[in-house]
C-alpha cells in the first residue's frame, strides 16, 4: 500500500491528495523518497499525470505524508509540465533551513549546543530539542562568512563531535506541527552483532575501494608537543597497541605492507595533529583515527531496500581481502520506491563522517533554487490609513521589501497595479479618495534584475459613509392592526428605522397573525431523516417535466432547477416537504459556463477559417513565386533582342561604308554608268538579303518559339493565382466575422460569470467550474487572434512579392520599348541606304511580334496584378466597432439612434447591438442587429415568511438558563418543525459552546452569546 501524499498551499491548507489506492484520485509514479544520513535530510521527485487535478502541484507549495511511522514534509522546488506528466522535484525539512542565512558569529563566552541553536533564531522554525546527549558541554566557538542555517548546523555538530536528527511532526490535517531534533554521538542502531556477507546475505550492484589514503601506524602530536611517549594505560585493542609514541596495527600492516618492507617494519605510517592537552585524550583520538584509515573505504550499493534505517551499523564479511575483511559500515543512503521496490536501493560505506551529504549537483540545485525562488516579505505602508469617509482624502503608499530584517526595497524594479493594471512605478504612490468609487485593490509587484517576480502586495482601499443605527419596532394588536394592545395580542407588526422612539401610527408597521384558533391535542413525531430532493423541470415558475430525486443534476441548457427538503418522521410515520425553491445558483452557473463553451466554439471557428486564410494566402505566395520564375526568360530574351538590334545596327553601317569604298575602287574610272548601277544595286540587294536574314533569325524566330510558350504559362499563372486570392478574401473576411462572433460570446460569458460571483447563493464549486470555462474560452479567443494576425502577415508576404513582380513587368515593358526603338532605328538606317525592302520587311516583322505579344501581355499583366493588390488591400480589417442601439420595441430598432457608447438598461426600452467591421479598402460589413437585453419577466411569487429568534434568560444566583423561542411568520415553532428547519448553535462570538434549545451559563463578568438557527434565522444578541 503506497503512502497518501497531501498537497498543501503556502498556508498548509490541504488543496487535494495524490492518491493511488482511490480511483478517480490524482495517481503518482516513477516517485524515490532519497533518505541521507546527515541530519536525516530527505528528497522526494515523481510524476502524475497531467490532469486539471494535477494543477494542485506547484512550485511553493507542499507534500506531506506518514511512511514506515516517520513524517515527512517537503517543499516543492521544481515543476517541469507537458501535455501528458506532471513531473516534481521536493526538498524535505522547511524551506527556511535552505534559503534563510546567518551571518558571521563570534561566541562572547563558551556557549551549549542548544544556546547556539537558539542564538539563530530556532525558535522561529519552531524547533524542539528532545534529546541532547551533550547537554552539559560548552565551546566558545567563532565562524567567519555567512552561510545557511543547515550549514551552520552541521558545522555546529561536528564542533561538538555530535550527530544531529530532525524528526518531522504532523498535525492530523497534514500541517506541519513542529520540528524535533535529536542530538546524539551517532544516529541509527548498533546492529555490528548481524554479519551481511557480501554476495550472500547482500546482493552488490556496486562495490568501490579505495585505499589511497590508507596507513598502519600513527604518531600523533597533542598541544604543545604532547606525545604518547611514557603512556602506561594503553591495552591492546582490535589488534591495535602501543609502542613508545607510536600506535600500530599488525593486522592491516600484513594485509597492505609498505613497498619498502625493511622501512619502518613494514607499517605505513602518518603524523596526526590534534588540539588536546592530556595523553588519555590523544591516545583515544589516535586510536579511533587509526582504526579508521587502516582499512580499505569501502563503498557497498546494495540492489534492494535492506532491513534498516539509516544510520544503522552493520558487520560486512567481504572474502575478496586475504586474510578475509570484516568492516563495520553504516547504512548512508536509502532510495525508497513506493510503487516499484525493484527501484530501491542502500548504500553502506565505512568511511563516512557525517556531514552534509546532498551530492554537489544536488547542492548546485539548492543554490540556484534558492535564488530563484527566495521568498521576501514584502508590505506597504499607509499614511492615512485605507479608509476614506464620505469621499475626502488622500493617502501616500510606499513598498517595502525586505529579506529577513534588511530592507531590500532598492534592488528591485517596483510597480503599482490598481486592480490588476499598471497605474505608477517607483517605491511611492498617491491615491485620493476621488481615484475610485467604492472599493479598490492597489499593489505592487517587486522585479528583479532578470525580469521574474520577487514579491508583491495588495491593500484593498474603501470609500465609505458615517452610518446610522437602526431600530426594530414590535407592537401587537387584536384586531389586525387597526389598534395597539399589550403587552402581547393575535398579531404582531414590525418596521425598521433609524429613530429609536416607536410609531404611535399603526398604520407604520406590517402586520401578520401569530396565534390561531386552539387545534386538538396531538401527538409527538420524531424526525428520522431529512433528504435534498432536485426536480428538473421546463418551467421557472413551477415543476413540469420532471420529476423528484435525490441526485444533483447537471446543467441543461432551458431548464430550471427546483430544489426541497423531505423530512421522514416516526410514531406516528409521516413525510413534510418543504415549499420548492428555484436554485438560482445553478442556472447561472449553468448559463456562464454554456456561454464560455459557445464563446471556446466559436473561437475555435475562428481559428479554422484563419488557418485556412493562411494556408491559401501561402499558396498565392508560391503562386507568385512561380510567376518570377516565368517572368525570368522573358527578360532574358528581351535583352537578347536589344543586343542582336545594336548589332545589326552596326553591321548595317560597317557594310554600307565598305561597299561604297569598294565601288570607288572598281568604278571610279569607268564610264559605265549602267554597269555601276548594276554592280551596286547587286550588292546593295545581297546585303540586304543577308541582314535581314540575321534580324530574322536573331529578334523574330527566336522570340516568336520563347516568348509565345512563356507568356502563355504566365497567363495560366496569373489566372490561378487570381482565383486563389479571391478564396483568400472569402476565408479572410469568414475568419475575422467569426473572431468578432468569438469575442462577443467571451465577453456574454465574463458578464455572466459577474453576476454569478455577485450572487450571493453561488457555491465555489459552480463558480470555479465557470471560471474554469471563461479561462479556456479566453485562450481560445486569443489563439484565434493570433491566427488571423498571421494571415494577414502572410497576405502581406504575398503583396510584397506582387509588388515585385510588377516591378519587374515595368522595367520588361521598358525594355521592350528599348528594342522595339532600336529595331524601328535599323529599319531607318538600311531604308536610307539602300532601296530593297527585304531588310525593312524584317525589322517590320519583329517589331510587330514583339509589340504584339509581349508589350500586350506585360499590359495584361500589369493590370492583373494592380487587380490582385487591390484585393489583397481589401483583405485586411482595419477595425471593428460595436454599435448600441436603445430602442422602444422588443421586435425592432425604434425611438432610438445608433451609438457606440452601451447605453445603461432602461425599464421599458431594449439594447440592441449591431458589429461594424472596417478594411484597409475602406470597404466595410455590418451584422444583422441583435437585442442584448430581453422582454421583462412575470412577477415572481411571494416570499416566505419571516423568521427570527427570541431568548428568554432564566436566572438562579449567578448562573442564567437562555431558552431560544423561534419564530416563523410571528409563529413560534414547535421543536419538531424547529428541527426539521435546522439545528439550534450557541456561539459566543465566532466561538462554538453548545447544541439545544436551552444554554446555562454561570457568569462572572458580562458575557455576550448568540444563538443562530444554522440552516437560516436571524440571530439576536443575549
């Protein structure tokens, strides 16, 4: 059976248990309880499940629990948390021992361990010495530095060659009680008469030796040179004996002789320093030293948990040694697995002095826990107090914090909050009378240097009024109230007012019959149960559709909850009801968590339709990237036809000048003018046909077979990505209505769990349960928020890549007008110097395919994307703004106007509410107009009447009998419906004395009971 594990607050209030023997409970595993042998210092670290139940387990708070009749109590130091576990690390004794420190400390006077203890503060931890075995020895005793408490305790001890023992004490609710602490030369049992054989008795998993500091002989010095030289009252010990100053052991010195065994004998010998001043003293340290490190440290880690505490001394036969080692070891570590005993382990050593033992990772845990999460007590101070009267004056709040008794405040970043936002910074604040209406929480948060928060602090300030008294007047009639009578009548009338003088007017009171006609004897029943009955019905003004049971239903959406109380009574047997109530509680609980659950929907809605604004929105991105794959060629080939334009250009004028001079070389001594016509519109002929070949072959054919195919791919692209972006805005604009939708519902349900916190008939369950549902629908909406952000950052990631794409068709339109002038140049150049038109023809062909083909669709283009930015453009909400309107008519906005002020609820009129929601374009949508308020109720039924309680004293010396009379409606009540109603308590202030109708008291000095009806009443003074 695992032990049950309670957890605990800051205030060790019980929050809940970790349970694994109750089902439904919070269940842990992988836990190891790790026991050390100083100071009986534990750990404790495990998992649990991730469940809103496992939420209890939190850096701050606590574990307690009973194992094997010890107590443990720990503070949880580390939480790591993920979807599925819930792991926690804990530190046993109280925080303070780990985190609190003291300074240096220098004893006047020779001073006991307890005055020691006491000097730092144990009183404080509440720590109770139960044993101390050396009570009767002083030390005066000086340390240098600060250091924790548990250090300074351990120092303490070994100052006073002593063991120390805190013991946890539980109170019944799991609290912790106090400390005790057991001092004692050693911890633990002396078991060295039981022999564990090593590898039979225990099973080793791992064995560590170590004799590097091994030696068989001592020659130990004392104060002042004081030697063992001429010590007669030595005897042979454990093998050990005396010889002049010297103290040998044969034994270890055969099994570990020195390498030189001519030196010394054969011992390995060392010198020992000690602060003694008689040799009977040095002798016995000597020895014990001596006993001590002429034997291997030794180191067993034992599979399993082994029979003992820690502590304990136990005789371990190791036969690996020859001749075979006996050593006496201590049980120093214990891990201990509650759900898995497989997983537990001991280690015994016999080396071991007992210091502090948290291995030195787990020391550097301490340190930087302690750091993180050092406690400081913080407070503010008041100049005038927290009260206002009658809404005059101010006050000056200034925070302090403080570590210990030093006042830490200038290390931290301060700052006010009023209410929970931020209203100042600084150690001061200010605050009037005027700065709020009735009531205000101000506080401040202390931050240290790395940003977390160190401390904080509230105070809650009240404006307030001088009250008056107020008096009940009682007056009786017989006649219904038309005239007084006395002292006593059949009616009785009541009213309140702040005069104390009674109204002669009988119409001031309110009158109600208190006596009857006289019934016939009956007899007396008695009660033998009283059970809640619950009826879920479809109606608030009565019971229909249902039926009774004893069973406490969950909500349902439009239905009510009644409740009343079935009284069974005996001799003779008889069933009452009581009237049923509506349970208000339940329905608005019921309500403020339905709303939530809409509000978590329709966030999530939200979130959905954002996501798939973000996925179409990356999809138009990579659309966009396709195109400037596309546009690439393009502008490559376009370059291309500049290029090959220039270069027929030049060839043009190179050839024509070249023709010319070679006609004057051949013709310019001829006559034959017909001949040189011939020969030069030959050539003129064959040069043209030669370039207007290569303008063909260079600009026309190439671009005709590229740029055909690309600009027809780049039309598909664009035609794509347009439908892309018009789904896009669909998604976009579908994302924010439903986003607007969530917040709406977020807001319906915070109101709601308002009211519900004002009600004053709300358990903290129902109230718990919706806050819970308020809580997940807020992270719902903020998601939600956060998706439809990251869509309009990825529309935004698809404008900028359109806006260079367009770019890019700008400066291809530039360059296309470049070629298209260079071409129409050439064309000029060769119609001037020739008469064939082949070369025209040519230039005249490629100029028109590309003006055609590419100067078109990089218009087209152009024009598809200013299209696609104006869209993207009306993608992006600018604002939304809610819109009230009060109007006259449930049905319809009349009588009123639109406003976006909320106008306060009006009796006769209604509050509709219509969201407007703005884009980036300008263009905008608004929703169908709702009522947020509805049509008023019918009138609800009458009251029960009222109930009070008088006390009649009865006295007999100075003792005093108080009977209590209850009335209901002005009817005293019989104790049988008295009982059926409740059970009568007396209190004397919030202090419980007795059950019962009757109450003696024997009086002395003035006293002050009441007696309260505990299901409801009202309670007069006695």
């Amino acid at each position: 059976m695992t032990p049950r594990i309670a957890v605990l607050n800051a205030r060790d209030e019980v929050l809940g248990f970790l349970d694994n023997d109750r089902p439904g409970a919070v269940h842990y595993f992988d836990e190891t309880l790790h026991l050390y042998l100083a100071g009986s210092a534990y750990t404790f670290d495990g998992k649990a499940l991730t469940s809103e139940d496992s939420q209890m387990i939190e850096v701050g708070n606590k574990l307690s629990f009973r194992h094997d009749n010890k107590d443990y109590y720990l503070n949880i130091v580390k939480t790591e948390k993920d979807e599925v576990y819930t792991s926690f690390e804990c530190f046993g004794l109280t925080f303070e021992f780990l985190n609190e420190e003291v300074d240096k400390y220098e004893a006047p006077e020779a001073k006991t361990l307890a005055a020691y203890i006491q000097q730092w503060g144990a009183e404080t931890m509440d720590l109770r010495i139960i044993h101390n075995e050396v009570a009767d020895r002083s030390l005066k005793l000086k340390w240098e530095g600060r250091e924790t408490i548990l250090k300074r305790l351990f120092s303490l001890a070994t100052n006073f060659d002593v063991e120390l023992d805190f013991q946890t004490v539980l109170n019944r609710d799991f609290s912790l009680s106090h400390m005790n602490l057991y001092i004692v030369k050693q911890t633990g049992k002396d078991r060295t008469g039981e022999i564990l054989r090593y590898g039979k008795e225990i099973e080793g998993i791992k064995k560590t030796s170590d004799v590097s500091d091994l030696y068989t002989a001592i020659r130990p010095r004392g104060k002042d040179g004081l030697t063992l030289a001429g010590y007669s009252h030595a005897k042979e010990s454990d093998g050990c004996w005396l010889r002049g100053e010297d103290i040998l052991n044969p034994s270890a010195k055969d099994r570990f002789p020195a390498l030189n065994p001519d030196k010394a004998e054969g011992y390995i010998a060392r010198y020992w320093d000690c602060d003694v001043e008689d040799q009977a003293m040095l002798y016995g340290r000597a020895l014990a030293e001596l006993r001590k490190n002429s034997v291997p440290k030794l180191e067993y880690e034992v599979d399993g948990f082994v029979d003992g505490a820690i502590g304990d001394r136990f005789t371990i036969e190791d036969d690996a040694y020859q001749p075979t080692l006996y050593v006496q070891a201590r049980v120093v570590e214990q891990e201990i697995c509650f759900t898995d005993p497989s997983r537990s382990k001991t280690t015994f050593d016999n080396f071991t002095e007992v210091k502090s033992q948290l291995s030195s990772t787990i020391q550097a845990q301490v340190q930087q826990l302690v750091e993180k999460y050092k406690t400081y007590q913080c407070g503010i101070s008041s100049t005038a107090g927290t009260i206002f009267v009658n809404g005059v004056g101010t006050t000056t709040l200034t925070a302090f914090v403080r570590d210990g008794v030093t006042d830490v405040t200038d290390k931290f970043t301060i700052r006010w909050y009023k209410a929970g936002a931020e209203c100042g910074n600084g150690k001061t604040l200010t605050v009037s009378s005027t700065d709020f209406d009735d009531m205000a929480v101000y506080g401040f948060k202390a931050f240290g240097p790395d940003g977390s928060i160190k401390g904080e602090y509230e105070l809650t300030f009240a404006n307030v009024a001088d009250g008056v008294s107020d008096y009940l007047h009682i007056k009786y009639s017989n006649d219904g109230g038309q005239t007084f009578s006395t002292p006593d009548g059949d009616w009785i009338g009541q009213y309140h007012d702040s005069n104390p003088v009674d109204s002669p007017d009988p119409t001031r009171y309110t009158w109600a019959k208190i006596k009857g006609d006289d019934g016939a004897n009956g007899t007396i029943q008695k009660l033998v149960s009283l059970t809640n009955e619950y009826y879920l019905s479809t109606s608030d003004t009565a019971q229909t559709g249902g039926s009774w049971g004893t069973t406490y239903p969950d909500y349902v959406d439009g239905k009510y909850l009644w409740v009343r109380i079935k009284a069974v009574y005996k001799d003779p047997n008889g069933t009452a009801y009581t009237t049923p109530e509506l349970e208000k509680a339940w329905l608005a609980a019921g309500q403020a968590i339905n709303k939530a659950e809409t509000a978590l929907s329709s966030a999530t809605a939200a979130s959905n339709a954002a996501a798939d604004a973000v996925s179409q929105a990356q999809s138009a991105k990579a659309t966009a990237d396709a195109v400037q794959t596309e546009l690439a060629p393009i502008k490559t080939g376009v370059q291309e036809a500049k290029t090959a334009a220039e270069e027929a250009k030049k060839e043009i004028a190179d050839k024509t000048t070249q023709m010319l001079l070679d006609i004057a070389d051949t013709y310019a001594s001829k006559s034959d003018v017909t001949d040189l016509t011939g020969d030069l519109q030959a050539q003129i002929a064959a040069n043209a046909t030669e370039l207007a070949t290569k303008v063909s072959e260079t600009v026309y054919q190439q671009n005709k077979a590229e740029i055909d195919g690309q600009l027809a791919d780049l039309d598909s692209d664009l035609t794509s990505a347009q439908t892309t972006l018009t789904s896009l805005q669909s998604s976009q604009s579908e994302a924010a209505q439903k986003l607007a939708k969530a917040e709406a519902d977020l807001k319906a349900a915070q109101d709601a769990v308002s009211d519900l916190q004002a009600s004053q008939t709300a358990t903290d369950t129902q109230l718990k349960a919706a806050q819970d549902a308020v809580t997940k629908a807020q992270a719902a909406v903020d998601k939600a928020q956060g998706d439809v952000d990251k869509a309009n950052t990825e529309i935004g990631k698809v404008k900028n890549d359109i806006s260079d794409i367009q770019g890019d068709i700008t400066d291809l339109t530039s360059r296309v007008t470049t070629a298209e002038t260079n071409i129409t140049q050439n064309a000029t150049e060769i119609a001037l110097r020739a008469t064939k038109t082949e070369v025209n023809t040519a230039v005249q062909g490629a100029k028109d395919y590309a003006d055609s083909k590419i100067t078109i669709k990089a218009n087209e283009i152009t024009s598809n994307v200013t299209a696609v930015d104006n869209k993207v453009n009306g993608l992006q909400q600018q604002k939304v703004e809610y819109y009230y309107y009060l109007s006259t008519s449930p049905d319809s906005c009349t009588g009123g106007s639109w406003s976006t002020t909320k106008p306060a609820e009006t009796a006769g009129k209604y509050i509709w509410q219509k969201i407007k929601t703005t884009y980036v374009s300008g263009a905008s949508t608004e929703s169908s107009p709702a009522r947020l308020t509805g049509v008023a109720g019918k009138d609800g039924t009458n009251g029960i009447d009222a109930m009070h309680i008088s006390i009649t004293p009865t006295w007999s010396g100075n003792s005093c009998t108080l009977t209590a009379h209850v009335f209901k409606g002005g009817v005293e009540l019989t104790d049988t419906q008295v009982i059926a109603l409740g059970a009568l308590k007396w209190y004397s202030g919030d202090t419980f004395i007795s059950n019962g109708k009757q109450l003696t008291r024997t009086v002395g000095t003035k006293q002050v009971v009441e007696c309260r009806l505990e299901s409801g009443g009202g309670w007069p003074n006695a």
